[in-house]
DNA sequence: TAGATTGTTAATCGATTAACAATC
DNA sequence: TAGATTGTTAATCGATTAACAATC
C-alpha cells in the first residue's frame, strides 16, 4: 500500500479530508472526482490518481461515499490516534497554540509548554503547565511525546532542536525563522510566517 | 526580466534571503553556487538558475558578493517597501501576530486589529488599535492597506474575505481552516497549521 | 594566462493530465 | 443492459539536474 508516496500527495490529503468534511456538513452523500475536481479546483485526473495511491476507495458509475471516504483518510491522516505535543516557548505564539483548541477534535493534545523565563514556570495556559526550558529533555525522555513545536528565539531553537532530537524525538513543528540542522530521519514541518509575508510582499511588488 | 517566474522559484527566495543574511552576519564576503548548495541541500545547478531568472548576479571565477545579492534578493522580494496589514480577528493567533516584533524590519507595518468583540474595540495591542469588524470595509477604502491576515472563525472569514476584496484587498494571509472563494486575481497565502499538523501525523503513523 | 565558476542550453526526472478499458 | 465513473496506463508538461561553453 505505502511504497514511497510523493510529498505532493500527502500535502493534499488534508485538503481532501477538509473539503470532505465541507460536504458531509452539507448533507451530500457521494461524489465524482469530476464534480469534486470542481469544488476543489484540481483535475479530476489527479484526485482520482491521489485516492488511488491508498486504495480503491471509489466505485464505477457511482463515485465516492463521501462519509466513508472522509473516514479513509482520516486514518490515512492518523486522526484516529492521539498525537502528543510538546511547546518550547510560552511567548505570544507559543500560548496561542495551546489556546487554540481546534486541533483537539483531531488527536492533537498538547501536554506541556516550556520556556526560558523561570518566573513563568508552575503557571497554565488553557490547562497546559508551563516548565522552565531546562526540564524537557527529562520531560521527552519520561514522556510518550511525538511533536516538538518550536516557537522560541532562534539561538534557543538550534540548540533545543538537537537536545530533543538526541532524546527521542523525531518530529518538529517548527516556527523559527531557521531551517534547523538535524539528522536525516527527522521530519520537520516548517511554517515560516515571514516567507510566507515575503512571498505576498513580492507579488505586490512585481505582478501590479 | 519578469516573465512568469514559477511559484516554486519564488517560494525559494526567502530561504536564499535567509541563508544570505545569515552569512553576513557570519562575516562572508563571497560564495560560490556550490558552497550555497551544501549550506542549504539544494544543487548548485538550481541556485545559478533561480538567481539567473533575475539578473546575473555573479561573476565567473569568483562567484557571488553576498551582501550586494542579499540585497538584490531583498529587492526583489520588495523588503525595501513598506506593507501595510490590518488583522481581522484580535484573538490569541492575531494579537500574536501584532506583537511579533520581527516582520517590521522587512518593511511589514500592522495597522489595525478588527474584532466582532465590541467590548474590545478602542484598545490597543502592541500599540495596533481594535475596531469593530464592521469598520473593517471602510476603513481600507481610507486607508492604503495591502494586506488582510485573516485570524477569524470560518464563517466570517468567507464573508469578511469578499467584502474586503470588494473594498479593493487583493492580498491576503490566510490562517483559517478553509480555502477562501475570491477571483483569480486575488493572491492568497495559507497557512494551514492543522493541514500541516496533519502531514507531521500522516508521517507518525505511515513511516515507522 | 590558467583556474574557477558562472550563465545557459540540453537531458533527465517526476508530477500532472489525458485517455480509455474495466466494471459497477 | 446502458450509462456513468472509476482505476490505471500512457502522454504531456514542467521543474530539476547535468553539462559545458563563456568569461572573469
């Protein structure tokens, strides 16, 4: 079923799963790739070559259920399984995140902020304790955590990416403004706010 | 010099922006596509072809000057100008984008924060005054604003996205949970963080 | 000049789209 | 069965990489 899916499908997958939902809420049933190709503007080429990658989720003549799709990849997606977050930085971002309480619904459960001021340490965000920065490599190594969010100074960041990655873990979430330096296996996730505003600052520089 | 450079072009230029900085600082004076190339796991051969759809910015034998690219790059990106923001949605996401001191030296100037919270309005975030969302339409028409952050529930993102765009927004930065509808011409720029927490889960579960 | 490295063309690779036989 | 629409193979397109002549 798995060999080597490219990144450009899978950077896909929650786009289906939200336009699926979408349909769900509207009390539609099945669907074409034709008329979701449509709503999603895509080839209807591609979502069925996409869904294919994962199985035969469709049916000749009729199309997809749409219910039963949604269900599909959303195991695909892993939303069936809990996925426990840590965040390094209890700034403005890093709060927000923890605040934030749509990831939830989705498995996502963040179990600790940590931060360089000390005077922050003992408080809670949304329920989330805060720890000082020096305690999450014990906490990770002591704790069943998949994802690393980082939204901490840069200097901060390059050195906690490597102390966590040497204790266990393997995927970062990160919101620094560097691509940070760490071994092959990791998977990182990068939402670089500023190159995405450079990007925007370009277009209205160049294409008037 | 402007012919339809691709998007995968232009999304690279904020990471060679970054590198580039990075080297100054470091006290860099040249580099060569080759040593660029190992610093940022790209080829060489792709450096020399994204610089190359801007200008000839290097030299045979030498390579390129790194502070004059950086700047060419940030010329390009049109960091030399400034960008005027408003937020829609004074929430923890807008209010911590407001407080981030770090895209104002990119030439990125938030001027206002739009709330549906009345109670809210007339304060003030990181010196950013609140309105209320319902002054959000007039004020753009007397304002120069170029870009609209979208940090609001998705119903009124879908409603408040058209209505800007009809107030003559064409850029936006969107951090809802839906792709908004607007015409061709709008330019949009997503950041999905559930789709992209949903990627970092589909790589937990699907690549043990 | 010789060496280094660019700018640019050509080759390769991968992703997207088109086409159609299979089948519900 | 006939019509619709998938699953899948083949064709196309675009982006990346390799190669090398130009040139500093």
């Amino acid at each position: 079923m798995n060999n080597k899916i490219s990144k450009a499908v899978i950077s896909r997958l929650p786009r289906y799963y939200r336009y699926l939902k979408e349909l769900i809420d509207q009390g539609v049933e099945r669907i074409s790739s034709e008329e979701l190709s449509r709503l999603m503007k895509a080839t209807a080429s591609q979502i069925r070559q996409d869904l294919n990658h994962f199985g035969g989720f469709g049916q000749q003549g009729y199309g997809y259920n749409v219910k039963s799709l949604y269900k599909e990849i959303g195991k695909i997606l892993g939303v069936e399984e809990d996925h426990h977050i840590i965040v390094l930085g209890a700034g403005n971002l890093g709060r927000a995140l923890v605040k934030y309480n749509g990831f939830s619904e989705h498995g996502f459960i963040f179990c600790s902020l940590f931060d360089v001021d000390e005077t922050l340490c003992g408080k809670s965000v949304n329920g989330v304790r805060i720890r000082t920065i020096s305690e999450a490599e014990e906490y990770v190594k002591t704790h069943n955590i998949d994802i690393a969010a980082l939204t901490i100074p840069v200097e901060k960041a390059r050195e906690m990416s490597v102390l966590l990655y040497q204790a266990g873990i393997r995927y970062f979430w990160n919101f620094t403004n560097i691509d940070l330096q760490l071994p092959e296996d990791a998977i990182v996730k990068d939402v670089h706010l500023l190159d995405s505003l450079l990007e925007l600052s370009y277009r209205i520089c160049n294409e008037k």
